[in-house]
C-alpha cells in the first residue's frame, strides 16, 4: 500500500482444477498501491472509477462497463478513487 488503506472483498465463483483458473467478483475500496499480476486476467468492471498506470507510464482509466485485460507479469500502479466493483477471470 502507497496511500489509504483499501478494503477487499468478493466471491470466488468458480476455482479450476489446481487452482489453474479462477472467477469471481471482486469489490475493492480507495486506495492506492504497488500491483502485479501474476497471471492472465479479464476484467469487467460494474462500477466504481480507478487508475491503473504501467510501470512503462501507460495508463489504463476504469469506469463503469470498462473492460480490461492484464497479462501475466503486467506491474504498475492502481489508484481506486471511487470503491470499484468487477467481474474477473484468471487463468
């Protein structure tokens, strides 16, 4: 955590075997924060608004109905400046 002190919580829907794959819906409160993604993820997002910026300075503006890829080892930052709610699938 950079600044805040966000709040998670969700639902996981479905784990894979192995825990290969996983989804499920994800609520995060405001915050700010180092991220990296270990594995593929597709993302829908319902609500909320947050900043996600790659470590090359690209940046990735989250609102309601934006969809959103991260690729294995993506590292950047995330800004969640409205409490974001997102449908999630990672493989």
């Amino acid at each position: 955590m950079i600044e805040g002190q966000s709040h998670t919580s969700g639902i996981v829907l479905h784990k894979g075997p192995e825990g290969q794959s996983e989804t499920g819906i994800w609520i995060c409160t405001p915050g700010f924060w180092n991220c990296h993604v270990t594995k593929d993820e597709f993302c829908h997002f319902l609500l909320g608004r947050c900043t996600y910026t790659h470590e090359s300075g690209d940046v990735i503006e989250i609102t309601p109905d934006t969809t959103a890829f991260f690729p294995k080892d993506w590292k950047g930052t995330c800004r969640v400046h409205e409490t974001i709610r997102k449908v999630y699938m990672i493989r």
